[in-house]
C-alpha cells in the first residue's frame, strides 16, 4: 500500500498575550528604522545615495544632452563622474544644476568658462563639468587640505583627481575603508558608477566638504 505523508498539524491560535508581544516588537522595530533614518546625518544620506548607484547606471557617457531644468539628468543607467555626485547630493535636496547655474550667472569671471568657449552659462552641462563643481565647492562650501592619509577624509567629502592623460575627475568618499585604513570612493571613471580603492591611484587636486561641515561637527 502507497503510503502519504502524514498532514501537517493546524498551527494553534495566538494568545491576547502573544499577540499583544508581536504587536509590541513590530512597533519598537518600526521605531527603531525610523530613528536610525532621522538621525543620519546629511553625509552618511549622501554616501547611502551614491552606493545606490552602483548597479544601476551602468556606462560612462559624456554626450552633451539637454536637460530640463531645475533636477534635470540623464538617463540614470548612463552618465559621467559629475553625475555620481549630482545624483547623491539630490538626497539631501541639494540640486547643483540649479545652484551652479545661478552661481554661474552671479559670478561668471570666477568660472573657467574659456575652457569651453562660452558666453553665457548653460544649464544642460556646466554642472556637469568638474572644474566649475571645483570652484562651487570653494566659493560656497569646504575646501579642505588635500591630505595623504586615509584619516584625512571622512565619508562625504568630494575629491577631485587628474587621470591621465591629465583629465579632471571626481568621486566621493565611501564609508567602507581598506584594511589598511584607505577609504574606498564612489565614481564612474567609464563602467559605470563603482566603489572602489581609487583615492591615492591619481594626483588629488582638490578635497571638499559640501554642505560645510558646522563649526566643531564633522557631521
């Protein structure tokens, strides 16, 4: 004879007491990831936004596109090195398209724009270029030393790189460090957004904090 597994027994009902201690651990759970969400600080939402990325934009594409305006972008599975932190610093509403672009107009000696040949700012791609995010750190947030340790840098900041053969790059610093202590940084230096161990590979050109840190809080 064909035997059959025997069936499973019915679960038994929940108590008033056990489910009132359910209830309890859900709602102190619930609590908990609220909190951990309120108290992170703005460079630990932007490192968060960047890792995200990772993934999901997938190339390295510097075609000049026009974008709408303000919180414009590309395509997210595309973009350039800029994009990674244009990206991120949106977590914290903090759109460079627009703040550049004004920036740009206000003060438009204080901006290379001879490199490119411009007249007036443009709001498709000036954002979008390194040596203009460099001078709108400087103006309106931290620059800070360019140091050689891994202590120098806290998670958040943006550097600025010359790749060769001597091209402007920047990434953001990873809150993940080497076993060596060397922080990891987030960046699209052509496959896409990664975080890798890239923050001593070139010559630093630039170190910032933005938004500024507020006096004694290293966020």
């Amino acid at each position: 004879m064909r035997s059959y597994p025997a069936a499973p027994r019915p679960t038994p009902p929940l108590t008033v007491a056990q489910r009132s201690l359910a209830a309890c651990i859900a709602i102190l759970g619930m609590g908990s990831l609220q909190a951990a969400a309120a108290g992170a600080g703005p460079q630990q939402q932007v490192v968060a936004a960047a890792k995200e990325q990772i993934g999901v934009t997938l190339m390295y594409d510097p075609a000049y596109q026009k974008l709408a305006y303000p919180r414009g972008d590309v395509p997210l599975e595309r973009g350039v090195c800029t994009d990674v932190v244009i990206r991120a610093l949106r977590r914290v509403d903090i759109d460079l398209q627009e703040l550049v672009h004004r920036d740009m107009k206000a003060a438009w000696q204080a901006y290379p724009h001879p490199n490119w040949g411009l007249k007036r700012p443009d709001p498709n791609i000036d954002h979008r270029r390194v040596p203009n995010l460099a001078v709108f750190f400087t103006r309106h947030g931290q620059s800070l030393p360019v140091g050689k340790a891994g202590g120098d840098y806290a998670p958040g900041d943006i550097v600025t790189w010359t790749v060769p053969p001597g091209v402007p790059h920047i990434g953001l610093v990873a809150d993940e460090r080497t076993p060596q202590g060397v922080p990891l940084v987030i960046h699209n230096i052509g496959a896409g957004t990664r975080m890798e161990d890239r923050l001593f590979a070139w010559p630093v050109t630039g170190h910032y904090r933005y938004p500024a840190a507020r006096e004694g809080n290293r966020y």
